[in-house]
C-alpha cells in the first residue's frame, strides 16, 4: 500500500520503539515496522506520536477576558471570580465571545491539544453565550472536536424557567447539562438541582458535567447524590463529577465508603489541578489545604480520572498556556504520582482517558481511527511530562496542521558545547 503520510520510527506511549505510522484518507492504516512509501514522509525518530491531548473541562466563554473590564480577581476565590464574571458577562458581545473562543482554539491546536469539553454560561434568558459557541462548534470542527456544556454559573434555581433553557440549549448544539449544586442556595437546592439536571439529561440522552463540591468544606457531600442519581437514573458512565475539591478535606472513612460508590455508579472525576489550587484554601491559615479530590485512591478504586485545564487568563486564573503537559505536571506532583504508574497514568489522564469521557470513539493508535496524532520532542510520556517540550507536528485527519520546533539553546561557554538540546542533554548517564 502506498500512504498519504507516514511517520517514521516514532515511540508509541505503550513504549514500543522505532515503529512506523501509516495514514491513508484521514485514517491511520497501518501501525509496524518499516512501512512502505508513502507521498510525505516525517522523520521523527525516537519521538514520541500520541492521540491529541484532550482537556475535559474548561470555560471557553470566559477565557482571554483577564482584566477585560478593568477589574481583576485579587482575592484568588472562586467567590470574586464569580462576582466577576456576573458584572463581565452581561456586556459582552457575540462578536467577543466568538473572537476570544476562534483566538484560544488556535493555541490549543498549536498545542496539540485538539478536543475540548467547555461549559458554557447559560444565566442569560437569550443564551448569547451558549448560541455563539455552538456556532464556534461548527467552525472548528474541521480541526478541534469541541463540545459544549450547558452551565448555569449563577444556580439552576437563579431563574425559574432554567430546565426551558438547558433544553433549548441541547436542542442548538450544547451537548451536556451541566450544573453547581454547591453554588444553589441552600444544600437542599443544590440536592433539588442534582435530581432536576439528572432528569433532564436521561429524558434527552445526554451526559452530565457538573461542577460539584468545588470548596474545602468536607460537608459538601453533592457528588454522593450526584452517583445516587446517576444509578436511579442508568446514567452510569455518562456523568463527570468536576472539581471535587471538597474530597480533599473529607473524613477518610467517609471518603472510602464514598469512593466504593462512585466506582460502583461508573461515576468520572475530572480535576484541574492548576485551577484547584490556586482557588482553594484560600480561607486557610496553615496548613493551607491543596484542595485536589482524592485521585489516587480514585484510580485504585477503578474510576475513570482526567486532568484538565478549567480557565486561562479569565476571573479565577490569571495563568495558563493551552499546554495539558503543564496540567499533568502539576498533577503529578500535587496528587503524588510521581512514581512509574502514577506518571504513566498522568500522561494517560490527559490523552487517553479524557477522550473516551467525552466519548471520542474516533482518536485512537490504531488502524482505522483517525489519523489525528501529536509528535512531541521528547522520548517517552514520562519525558514529555518532565519536559513539556514542543509539540513537532500536529496531525488532524492526516494532514499536519501545526508544527513547533523543538527548544535548542545556543551556548557561549569554554571548552563546552555550543549547542543544548533539552530532549537529548538531559539524559542519566550510561542510561
Ligand atoms: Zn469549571
């Protein structure tokens, strides 16, 4: 067979070396060694060729507006992010919400992160938000699979026709129901919203993604009715529980009992590690809490777990790059996997693990799914979490879209080299 694109002696996350990577019409065809000719070859010996990154959850209504009104979120709470955004949000355009999503959706790509899972702020009755990405949806999706969560940010319970506008909104374009049980007004209202948002996602066939427990307070118990309802409902293995920041302080008889359950209900955990702990222990002396749900013993416990992004340079977070290499660092650290399955499983919690979330049956390596793969200059998953370096080639469907060279320093120094290469310098030695 003679291929469209091949990529020559690439390592393989599952650490198989030297193979080869064959694309015909958009599609991987074949996976070995020393594949036949193919019309455009890319010599990427000893990188790494991944799926794309994919980050499950983020806000893409708001990111890039950083100090857009004038006013920045000089507290660090997830409170004045909000308070924030309730004054930002009403004045913003179509045309500026479209331009901030086009803008980020460019760095992403540029990243090789090619899937994101954004919710999207539905408090207004006319949902400009929620019409004006479900249109960015359709433009993208040539080169970056988005999908679209509807979120009521201020409660479901702030007006009372919200269950009318998640409808509308599913039936435009937004793809999940979203929800903040712990943003309603009262524990009972946030327990009501939980059982309202099931309902309206098994009558349409949804998923749900609800931010949940996003504080420190080890009584904020939401995510227990959310894999409640989850069973009632036979929605397993569609709903994601997000943040989960409450686990962290949690009695750990209870968080045990609460995890059997979780696993039970197929319940997933998306956490964002760089966003969680900026935003929480912020009401600490110290010990000032981290504020992460508890992934390790999620993990053992057999539930699906994804890193993710959540904002860049909006109300709650002034960093950020697009870079899930950055998020899985952090995560690494923060959560202490930082042994070899635990780096294994962050690369894996930021690839693999996110798409099958969101239900993107198409990325794969393997033959016949889409040929939409990330050459990174870096060896392994374990060096291209220590690394973070460039992303060489961005493949969408075959065709290379972004492509980065890899970082080299030059030096000026006696009897020394006059070159770094970070990729290949920082090797152990007589390894
Ligand atoms: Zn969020």
């Amino acid at each position: 067979m003679s291929f469209d694109l091949a990529l020559r002696g690439v390592n393989l996350p599952t650490g198989e070396t030297g193979v080869d990577i064959g694309v015909k019409d958009g599609l991987i065809a074949e996976i070995g060694h020393q594949l036949g000719p193919a019309a455009q070859d890319i010599d990427a010996a000893g990188r790494l060729a991944t799926t794309p990154f994919v980050d499950a959850h983020f806000h893409l209504d708001a990111t890039l507006s950083l100090g857009m009104n004038g006013e920045r979120n000089e507290s660090g709470t997830l409170a004045e992010g909000i308070a924030l955004w309730g004054r930002m949000a009403p004045g913003i355009t179509a045309e500026n919400y479209r331009e901030r999503a086009m803008r980020y959706c460019d760095i992403a790509v540029s990243q090789g992160l090619l899937a994101i899972r954004t919710h999207v702020d539905v408090t207004d009755r006319e949902l400009l938000a929620a019409r004006t990405l479900a249109e960015v949806k359709r433009e993208v999706v040539p080169y970056l699979d988005l999908q679209l969560v509807a979120f009521p940010q201020m409660g479901f319970f702030c007006r009372e026709d919200m269950a009318d506008s998640i409808r509308e909104a599913l039936a435009f374009g937004v793809d999940v129901v979203g929800g903040a049980p712990h943003l309603e007004r009262t524990a009972e209202l946030g327990r009501a919203s939980i059982t309202a948002l099931c309902e309206i996602a098994a009558e349409a066939g949804a998923m749900v993604d609800m931010h949940c427990d996003e504080n420190d307070d080890p009584q904020s118990r939401h995510i227990e009715a959310l894999t409640y309802e989850t069973q009632r409902f036979g929605l397993q293995g569609r709903v994601v529980g997000s943040h989960l920041t409450s686990m962290h302080s949690m009695d750990n008889a209870y968080a045990a009992r609460l995890i059997r359950l979780m696993a039970e209900a197929e319940m997933q955990v998306v956490v964002n590690p760089a966003v969680n702990m900026h935003l929480q222990g912020r009401y600490d002396d110290y010990p000032k809490r981290r504020g992460l749900a508890r992934v390790p013993e999620l993990l053992a416990a057999g539930c699906r777990v994804a890193f993710a992004q959540d904002c860049v340079l909006d109300p709650w977070y002034p960093l950020g790059r697009a870079d899930l290499l950055d998020i899985t660092w952090l995560a690494a650290h923060a959560c202490h996997l930082t042994d070899t399955t635990g780096l294994a499983a962050s690369f894996d919690a930021v690839t693999r693990a996110p798409a099958e979330l969101m239900g993107l049956d198409h990325f794969g390596l393997r033959p016949s799914a889409s040929a939409d793969l990330v050459v990174l200059a870096a060896a392994d998953p374990l060096e291209a979490i220590r690394l973070r370096p460039a992303r060489t080639h961005v493949i969408r469907r075959g065709v290379v879209i972004a492509e980065t060279p890899a970082a080299r320093s030059a030096l000026s120094l006696p009897n020394r080299p006059s070159a770094l290469n970070p990729a290949v310098d920082f090797k152990i030695s007589g390894a």
